[in-house]
C-alpha cells in the first residue's frame, strides 16, 4: 500500500461541486504541486489554486489535508473541492496522476480503510450500501451498522462460542472427568439461544432486503384489465402502450417509483392467459418470473366484465402465493359492475381506478412498506453476512451433537468452524484475493 492513488469521488454530471480525492504517503507533497502551497496545515480548509501540468490554472478550489492515522483509510489524505462538472475534476485527477499519482480501484480507499484498522467489514459493507439505500428506513438500517451494532452482536457471540470451547478443552486434558451437568446446560442453552437469535436475524434480513435494494412489486392479471394503466397512472406519464387489444403488452415493463420515503421497482406484466402466439407466450412465462422475484404482488381484476376462466387462473395462481405480500385489487370501479365479486370472497380486496384514482392503492404499498421497516431486529445486509452465519448454525448444530455425547474433540473442531464463520464477517481469515474481490464492488473514490 506505498502507492499513493487518487481518485473522483462524486458522481458524473453536472452540480455544484466535485470531490478529489488523494491518498497515500505522497498526498501532501502532489497537494502541494499542484496547489503552489507549502503551509497547508492538517484540517483546515485552503482556498487555493490548482495548476496543471503545464503549471496553468485549473480552478480554485477548497483543498483539505487530513493527517494519518487521523483519517478515513488511516493514510495521509488530501481532498480538493473544485467547481462541479466532470471537465475541471478530470484535469485534476490527470495532474495528480501526472506526478506520481495512481488511479484508484473500486473500494480502494475503504479496503485501505479495513487494512489500516480504521473500519472493520461491516462498517465497510455499511458505507457501499448506504450509497444505494433506497429508503428512509434502509438508511437508518445501515447508520446502526456503522455505529458497530452487527459488529456487537458478531463479538458477543464469538466470546460465548470461544468460552463453551475453552470449558471444551479443559475437559479433554480432564479426560477421566465427567462433564459437570450444570456446565453442559449452560454450554448446551448459550448455543441453543445463538441458533435461535441466528434464525431470527437471518429471516428479517431476507424479509427486509426491499428496504435496501428497492421492493419489486409486480402487477398481474388477465389481459386488459388496466394493468398497464396502474403502471402508467404511477409513473404519471404515459410509460407503458394502453389499448383495447388483448395482448398488447407483450414483455414487463419495469419503472422505478416513489411510494412514501421508498424507492420501488414497479413491474407491469403481459397478460396471464393460455397464450395465442410464440412471443406472447414468452411474455407469459417472463410474467410468472417476475412474480417468484416479487416482494409485492397486486393480482388486478376488472370490475366492468364478467368473471371467466383467465380470471379463475389468476386466482389459481395467486392461491400458491405463501411468501408474498398479496394486494387483490377491483379495477375499473368508474364503471359499470358485472364482476361477480363473490367469486374472491376468500381474499381482502380494495376497489380502484386506475386511470382515475389509486390512493387507497398507494397507502396501502405505503403502510406495508414502513411495517418492514419498523421490525428492530438486526439485519444481515448482504449475501455474504447471510451466508456467513448460516454456516454458524449449521456448525453449532453440528457440534451439540457430539457434546451430548461427550465427544469433546469433534465438538470442538466443529464449534471452531463456527467461530471462524461469525468472525469472517467482521475480520475475516482470508486472503488478500477475498478482500479484492469484495473491495472490488465499490464505486471509484470509496
């Protein structure tokens, strides 16, 4: 980690300002370069001119010296503030980058970050997906791991687990001893407790991922039934082709949407029926993927025709629906009634018009998505922290085995399996490959 490296670390496009981001052992002296400046003095905020390799100015600009350890990747750092757009941040990245300089790689200012002690994983997997929250409540999510509330959780943890293997291993040298029975229960309740707190956290974490990576809600139902409407009357604009031909939408169609403070991913599906050509049949099958993937279905049905058997099929379908939110909306209530509603007496319904009023609709998207995020257990945020403790469980449940048996040796070797596992979500045993590649999901200047 010698190399000083550089990096933009705001976003491409026009605004008010753009961030520059250095470091590395050679932050201040290239600050000092490019800025014709030799007293710049830790913390402060410079306003100075920047020059380019040719020694031209380039901006002014606000330029900050952060001192090691005493910053974000425990390295000296150097951040430049200059006018937004992407021209004058490019020519002072390629100054830099011109006197030693190198360019960053994803998430390698947080990988120095984690390397330098300066942040463990969590706090690190908290800040990568802090960027792309899509809620309010996903925010507060991830602000709770950065103040170290799963890092917490994983050491308090891990000391039960090393504590029941310490009593383990004194009991091998012991050999001739019997297991004191108040010792096994205690051991046998702190990991029976660690199983079920695990359970716990790992089915919040998959209940409430929406609030992270944006809920998915499909809307679904026969051909015409104002599914395309629904989606157009969210988006308020005319996103998705309406007409009175059935089968016009022949793919799904997906758009993002606010619905209260959450950022949803809005799914309009082709029609459900017994397909009539190659291509519609496509869409059909692309229809019933999206509802699998789906966080929320609504299943539509038109209040303005006669129940039928694309309709019987619909509920049909949604009769398998166990793991999803289930939203069975009448559509088309400005019109005259002939749906024999009875025929959905099994399920909660709420009445609509698309094209003329869905609020009762959009409160109750609202209502259910704040219910996720009002649940206070603690969250697991990515696919590696889930796996990570689902092997924890697994090994703890295979080290009890052989404990109630007095089989000392196995548990112990399986209960170490579990500590290693818990622990790889914070400070894990890996190779520098792992952290790479990890690390290497960031955005640049991160």
């Amino acid at each position: 980690m010698s190399s000083t490296i550089a990096a933009i670390a705001t976003a491409s496009g026009i605004a008010s300002i753009s961030i520059i981001r250095l470091s590395g052992e050679d932050s201040l002296r290239l600050a000092s370069i490019v800025s014709h400046k030799t007293d710049i003095i830790p913390r402060h905020a410079h306003l100075t001119s920047l020059h380019n390799k040719e020694d031209a100015l380039i901006d002014h600009a606000i330029m900050i010296y952060f001192q090691n350890p005493h910053s974000f990747t425990g390295e000296d750092i150097v951040e430049f503030q200059c006018h937004g757009g992407m021209i004058i941040a490019q020519e002072i990245l390629e100054t830099l980058l011109f006197h030693g300089a190198r360019l960053a790689l994803p998430g390698e200012f947080s990988k120095r970050a984690f390397l330098n002690g300066k942040i463990d994983l969590t706090k690190a997997e908290a800040i990568a997906k802090l960027i792309e929250a899509k809620s309010v409540d996903a925010a507060k999510i991830l602000a709770k791991q950065l103040k170290g509330d799963l890092k917490d959780f994983i050491e308090v943890s891990r000391e039960a687990m090393l504590k029941s293997m310490a009593y383990s291993e004194v009991m091998i040298d012991y050999a001739e001893e019997d297991i004191p029975t108040d010792v096994l229960e205690s051991i046998v309740t702190q990991l029976d407790d660690l199983v079920l707190k695990i359970e716990k956290i790992v089915d919040a974490s998959h209940r409430r991922k929406g609030l992270i990576e944006g809920f998915r809600v499909a809307i679904i139902g026969k051909p015409n039934v104002g599914k395309s409407s629904l989606l157009n009357g969210f988006l308020s604009s005319e996103r998705a082709i309406v007409s009175e031909i059935a089968g016009t939408t022949r793919d799904t169609i997906e758009e993002q949407v606010r619905i209260g403070s959450h950022v949803i991913r809005l799914i309009d599906t082709a029609g459900i029926r017994d397909a009539r050509d190659s291509i519609e049949k496509i869409g059909v099958e692309r229809s019933l993927e999206s509802i699998k993937d789906a966080d929320v279905v609504i299943a539509l049905f038109d209040l303005s025709r006669e129940f039928d058997d694309e309709d019987a099929k619909i509920v049909e379908l949604i009769e398998q629906l166990e793991d999803k939110e289930l939203i069975i909306a009448l559509n088309k209530s400005d019109l005259e009634l002939k749906l024999e509603v009875e025929k959905l007496n099994n399920f909660k319904t709420i009445t609509l018009s698309a094209k003329n009023d869905f609020k009762n609709l959009t409160q109750k998207l609202e209502e259910f998505f704040n219910s996720i995020g009002q649940d206070e257990e603690l969250m697991l945020i990515s696919t590696r922290q889930i796996d990570a403790v689902e092997k924890t469980r697994t090994a703890i449940l295979e080290a009890k085995e052989p404990l109630l048996r007095g089989e000392l040796e196995f548990f112990s070797y399986h209960l170490q399996d579990a500590i290693t596992a818990l622990s790889s979500i914070s400070k894990p045993y890996d190779s520098e490959e792992i952290l790479d590649k990890m690390f290497g999901e960031f955005c640049l200047g991160k």
